[in-house]
C-alpha cells in the first residue's frame, strides 16, 4: 500500500455517470486513497454468457485514476448473473435439510459446482488481462467475504466432492471408520459410496462427521480462492491480492482464518461493530488483534466497517459523534494501515438503503459527512506510522476447529460458549490495558515464549501436539492460564483416553474426576484465605490435584471442598486452572495472581476503559489513547513526544478528551 488506505466499497453502477463526477470530487474532499470497485458487477461486465461489455467499468476506473484514487478491484464471483443459473440450478447450494436457496439475493452457491468453478476463473481472467496491468489497479479483491452466508453446500456434487476429500484424508475405510467413532451407533462404512454429507439425521448426527464437514466446505471455498489468485498473480503481477475476511467471532464461525491468511497477499478485515452491546469497543479491538494475529503481526487491512448504523443489526443504532473516529483509529492502533467502509454512498435501493455510508441519504450538509472529511485528515496525518506494528503484551489461545467442535450437540452443558469465555477472558486482559495478540494452539513453543502469560479461554478440541506445546511453553518459563473444558478431545471429536482434561493433564498437574454442570442460574461460591471469595455459575468439576496446589476451593455447590482455582509450578514456569465461570471479579483476582507469577506489573495508573496501544518500527514508537469515556482523561507518557492529530508537543502525561483519541511520536 503506498498510503493509509481510506476510502470504502464504491458501487457506481447503481448511479448515472453524472453522480460518478460528484463522487470523485467529493473522495477528494474527504481525502480519500483507495476505493474498492465492482464486487458485484458480474452482471454488468458480462450481460451474456462470454459476451463481455467493460465500457462502463472502464470509465469509472479510469475517472479513479485520474483523480488520484487507487482501485481495490473486485471479481465479482460471489454473485454469478441470472443467466449464469437459468443454465446451471445445480450451481445453487442445498442447506442441511435439503432445500435448495434461489437467486435473488447474493452468494447463493455451491462451492463444488464445476459450472461455477469454470465461470468464475473465466471472468477473473478477463479482469485480469484487461486491468492487471492498469497503473490504478493497487489491489484485488477476490470474491467477497466468503463463509457468509452460506458455506456448506449438501447437494450431490458436494456428497461426491466430500468422498473425494475424504480419500485423500484417511486413504482407507478402517482409518476413516476408526477417526469418526463409528463402530458407535452401528454406523460402519464399508464403501465409500455409502458415504454423505452430514445431512439431516433423525437424532444427533456423528460429530466427527460434521466436523470434518465444516473443514472439507472450507477448503473447497479456499480452492476457489486460490484458483482466482492464481490467476490474478499470473495477469498482474506484484499486485497484491485479497479477498476479506470477517475476522470475529460475533460475526464469521465457518471460516479457518489461521489457514487462510497464509493465502493471501496481505489481510484484510470487515468488521461490524455490534452496537446494542456494552462497552462494544472491546470485542472490536478483540476482532482488530485476532485479524492482526492471523497476519502474524503483520499489518493488515480494516477493508469494511460502518460510518454509522448497520441496517442488517436488529437495531441499526447510529454512532455517537466522534465514535467512528474512535472505532477506525482502534483499529489503525491494532495494526491496520487504514480504514475503509461498507460503502461510499448509501444506495437508494435494493436490501441495503438502510445502511450507513460515507455519503449519507442526508448528503453533505450532515455530521456523518463532516466526521468523514475530518477522520480523511486524521489519518493523513497519520502516514508515517505505516508499516510500523501493534506491540503485543500477553496471547490469547484461539481455534476455530475447536469452536466448531464445542459447538455441536449435546455436549456437557448447554450453557458452555466457547466464545463468550474467549471475550471474558480478552475483556479481562483489556481491563489490565495488556495488548493481547491471538496464538494457534499449535504455535511452536520458541514462539509462544515470547509472551510471558497465556491465557487459554476455551480448547475443548486440543490435540496432542497442542497440548505437548503449552506443556514446553510453562517448562521453559512461560505462565499459562486455562479455563475449564479445555484439552478434552482430539481432531475428530473424541475423547483423550483416560481421565479429563486428557492433552492438558501433565501441563495442568490435575485430573477432573467429574463434570458438574451447574443448574440455570444455579452460583457457586470459591473461597481462600487471605483472597476473596469469588462467584461462579455454569459449570463446576471434581477436580483432583495431583501436583498442583489448590488455590481457592468450592466452598458449596456439587464440588464443595475440592479445588476450584489451582496453580502447579512446572519447570521454571506456571500453570493456572480455573474449573468454573468466573464473573469479571474473578477473572480479574486470577489475572493479578498469573500477572505477578508472569513478571507483569499492573497498569493501575492507566484510566478505565481509555485503551492505550503502541505501534512501533524502525523509526519508532507510536502510542495511541483511545478514550472510550464521557470524561476528560490523562495518559501518564514515559518522556515527550508531539501528538500528530494536533502536532502539539507532550510530555509527562497526555490530555485526551472524552471521546477523543490522540496518538503520540515517542521522542528517542
Ligand atoms: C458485508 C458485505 C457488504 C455489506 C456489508 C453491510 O460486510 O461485505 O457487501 O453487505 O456487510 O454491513
């Protein structure tokens, strides 16, 4: 990227060309650099089969280009043209229970229809023979947001497909019939033709099966990703590519991201603030690190967000003044180089009129458009900060197979949520003002050392390499955390041999003798001398120490007199146990404890939710203060530095108002 990308979706075929004019000169009063181009405008460059028109994209392009605005162009294959399936209605994708969805909408397809498959590679070469080369062109977006909203396709392409994939992944029936547990419920193949997706079943369906289902979905959308960039490196080269993710899990569970970001060029981001909920600036700066950690700290992009409401929430509630501000530099703080939109300007018609653009329904003379133009300027201002990343305190432990996997039926508790621990445990650590990076279970050890805690919020499904890593990780030093009904099943679904948590035992110096789910509203309380009493709910287990020492103990409830809370010391490191949902409190007690063991010093003299990150490079250290208060707040600075929103200089402490934001160049 050569600049701060600013700018948003730009879908100019639903306006005459007289407007195209308006909204360029506008891009420029608002300052913007890069605009993404024809997502979906498959129909409009090929109203017929073959038969190609790009007169009008040509125009629109070229407008860009003159005025200076760098195009993030799109293959518009997530919505193939009417023609396209009144000749293929195989190409449509079945759900689960057998319906097949219908044009009319978007992304309505099957993966693993060679149609699609065919047609789509061909538009992307037309794309890219004609525009690879144009000097405007400064990305390329392939597809769009894949996973939503629909993934898995059960139609007969697929079943077929699915058999395939799974030949190359057991090689033989026993090893198949072995990994998916058949032998239970007389479920034993003895053909691969007798094998299908995991469709409606009239009771619980095997788990291994819709699990491997989830991935093999996965990799047929990613071999179609990679057959356009394929095909866009090869017409446009050095040119990054990517296609954008959604990053959050409040907003995308279908999709890998670890295996994806290895994919592309460079990572971009949609996120939508969920904004009924409290304190939503926390599970944004959530989904900002998780995008960053995917990158692999690298910097990545915030592709899409919103300027105000988003009319696909229950409640499309507006942003406050100066909140768009505060969300875009949130995530410019977590590593992206820009900000960009869902769209440019609001659209008169169609599913999303209601929706929230840079050029509001109200036009210029509105606040939306003055914070736009405002927020274009700030981030001007913000150009030297580029390629400079998000320096990181602690790691968080995440995997999207394991949250499939915990999510499906009949597990131990219904009230057991993989992802509102993993958001207890970030809001926790965001409490502390510890920037958190995300980590693969799999991480190699000599990577995961360099953060001195670790906190593993929920991996139920963690395999046995998984759980010899995080043993290394607290050998050589390191302080884990983990929470309850965690390292309780392998890859497929099933259950370590021997006593619960079976890949976390040794690590942990513990075994669970017996889950006790707790009733609906059903507390417990947890007790220690000389600590407080904390409360719990969902969930209780009998835990047997064997090694570690008992921190606080149940004091009533189904486990009374067991441990609740442990620690077990393990080479020159430590590891915590927590055995049942602690409230914010608790999560807050153990942190200080793992803080200490971990050699981090509290951040007690920074103010409550006003989010301080550094960013830092060769040039160095940024740091941005994000004041997500209704009250003037001060930031203690180590030193001086000049505030590049103002251009004043700092030292000592930083001002940063009620809702505002301002980012410092560290003097040295
Ligand atoms: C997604 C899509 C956009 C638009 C926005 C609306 O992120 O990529 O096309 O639908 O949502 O919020």
């Amino acid at each position: 990227m050569v600049r701060l990308a600013y700018g948003g979706d730009y879908n100019p075929e639903q306006w005459p060309e007289e407007v195209w004019h308006e909204d360029v000169a506008l891009m420029r009063e608002a300052g913007v650099t890069m605009v993404s181009v024809g997502i979906f405008s498959w129909a409009m460059i090929e109203p017929r089969e073959g038969e190609y028109d790009f007169g009008r994209l040509d125009r629109i392009v070229g407008l860009l280009h003159d005025n200076g605005i760098g195009v993030d162009l799109a293959t518009p294959t997530v919505v193939p043209p009417a023609w396209f399936y009144r000749a293929h209605p195989e190409a449509l994708p079945v759900s689960r229970e057998g319906v097949r969805w219908e044009f009319g909408s978007r992304g309505a397809i099957c993966h693993n229809s060679p149609a699609y498959q065919e047609a789509a590679a061909r538009v992307t070469r037309a794309l890219g023979e004609r525009y690879g080369k144009h000097p405007a062109v400064t990305m390329w977006h392939v597809h769009n947001e894949y996973g939503v909203p629909v993934l898995e396709c059960y139609c007969e392409t697929s079943a077929a497909a699915f058999r395939r994939w799974l030949r190359e992944r057991y090689t033989t029936l026993d090893a198949l019939n072995a990994a998916w547990g058949t032998a239970f419920w007389g479920q034993t193949y003895h053909d691969w033709e007798e094998i299908a997706p995991p469709r409606l079943t009239p009771t619980v369906c095997n788990p291994a099966q819709r699990l491997d289902y989830r991935r093999f979905a996965g990799d047929s959308a990613l071999a179609n990703f990679r057959r356009e960039r394929d095909i866009l490196h090869e017409l446009s080269p050095g040119v990054p590519v990517t296609t954008n993710f959604m990053v959050s899990p409040t907003q995308c569970d279908t999709i890998d991201y670890w295996a994806w970001a290895r994919e592309v060029d460079i990572v971009t981001n949609d996120h939508y603030l969920v904004a009924e909920e409290d304190r939503n600036h926390v599970n944004l700066s959530m989904a900002a690190d998780l995008t960053r950690s995917v990158a692999g700290g690298a910097p990545w992009l915030l592709l899409e967000h919103s300027t105000s409401g988003v009319n696909w929430q229950p409640r499309g509630i507006a942003k406050r003044p100066g909140e768009m501000a505060r969300n875009s530099l949130a995530h410019v703080a977590r590593g992206s180089e820009g900000a960009m939109f869902f769209q440019w300007r609001a659209s008169r018609a169609g599913a999303e009129k209601f929706h929230s653009a840079m050029v509001p329904h109200a036009g210029t003379d509105s606040r939306v458009w003055r914070e736009v133009v405002e927020l274009g300027a700030h981030l001007g201002a913000l150009e030297e900060i580029r390629g400079t990343r998000t320096v990181a305190d602690v790691a968080v432990a995440w995997d999207w197979q394991s949250w499939w996997a915990q999510k499906l039926e009949w597990r131990p508790s219904e009230d057991l949520d993989t992802r509102e621990r993993a958001e207890a445990w970030y809001a926790a650590l965001f409490d502390r003002h510890l920037t958190a990076d995300f980590v693969h279970p799999g991480t190699d050890p000599a990577r995961l050392a360099e953060y001195p805690l670790l906190v593993v919020p929920a991996l139920y499904l963690t395999t046995k390499a998984a759980g010899e890593n995080l043993r290394a990780y607290v050998e050589g030093g390191g302080t884990l955390v983990v929470s309850y009904f965690s390292g309780i099943v392998d890859e497929h679904d099933a259950v370590h041999p021997g006593p619960h948590p079976g890949a976390l035992r040794d690590v942990l110096g513990l075994t669970v003798e017996e889950f006790q789910p707790l009733r609906k509203d059903q507390k417990v309380t947890v007790g220690a001398a000389g600590r407080p009493a904390l409360e719990g709910d969902v969930w209780a287990e009998t835990v047997v120490a064997r090694g570690a020492e008992t921190v606080w103990s149940y004091t009533d409830g189904p486990a009374a007199g067991g441990p609740a809370v442990t620690r077990h010391r393990l080479g020159r490191g430590t590891a915590w146990y927590v055995s049942t949902r602690l409230g914010r409190d608790g999560l807050d007690a153990v942190l200080a404890e793992a803080c200490a063991d971990a050699g981090l010093a509290p951040r007690d003299e920074l103010p409550h939710d006003v989010e301080v990150v550094r960013r830092s490079g060769e040039h160095g250290t940024y740091l941005f203060a994000l004041n997500h208060t209704g009250a003037d707040a001060k930031v203690p600075l180590e030193g001086a530095g000049t505030e590049l929103l103002g251009g004043e200089r700092v030292a000592g402490h930083l001002a940063v108002p009620a809702g505002g934001v301002r980012v410092v160049r560290l003097d040295g």
